[in-house]
C-alpha cells in the first residue's frame, strides 16, 4: 500500500544530492550528548568556555548543498555540536553569487 503523494517524492540521484539537507542536530538538556552521525546529534543548547576551534573535531564528511559547503563539529569536552558552514570562494555556484548580490544589497 502505497502513501498518498508518496509518487511526488521519488527524485533522481542528482535531485537527492542537491536538495536542502535538515539539520541532525537535537539541542536539549533532557539527554546527555550523543554523536549518532549520520542518523542524529544530541547536544547541550548554549556553548560553553571549552567550546574553541582547537577543541571541536569534524564529523562526517564536507557535503555541499547549493553551493555552500558545511561540516558538523563537536566539541570534545562538552558535547556541544555547531553545523558549520565554510566561506564561500570566488567562481563559485549560481546559488551562491546570487546570495552574495543580494546581501550586497540589504548592507547598502
């Protein structure tokens, strides 16, 4: 038995890479921090003093998503887990001038 609108999400493999990912990060305080990647990250809500970029290691691998590229980092001594998002370099994708045109014009 087949969902209703399930034939509207069958996509390609290029589709499936390109889509927006959802974030696996869980912020609470109800649960001790778990590193569950790729399926789920449970971590503390605030950063804390140990929270450095010395301290945080990569997780996973570098995916891209329009253009923007990221990475999940956790902090060894806390737990807390930040998804972050690389700069930007020149030639980069359609996705990605646009964005930058269109921050351009908000500043001014």
């Amino acid at each position: 038995m087949r969902r209703i609108g399930s034939n509207i999400r069958k996509q390609t493999t290029e589709a499936k890479a390109n889509r927006l990912s959802r974030n696996i990060i869980r912020y609470t305080t109800d649960e001790k921090p778990k590193n569950e990647y790729p399926k789920r990250i449970v971590s503390p809500p605030a950063a804390r003093a140990c929270c450095t970029e010395e301290n945080r290691l990569v997780v996973g691998q570098v995916k891209e998503v329009e253009g923007f590229k990221f990475c999940y980092k956790i902090c060894e001594t806390c737990g807390h887990a930040v998804r972050y998002f690389y700069p930007a370099a020149e030639g980069t994708s359609d996705a990605v001038k646009s964005y930058r045109s269109w921050k351009r014009y908000m500043v001014q």
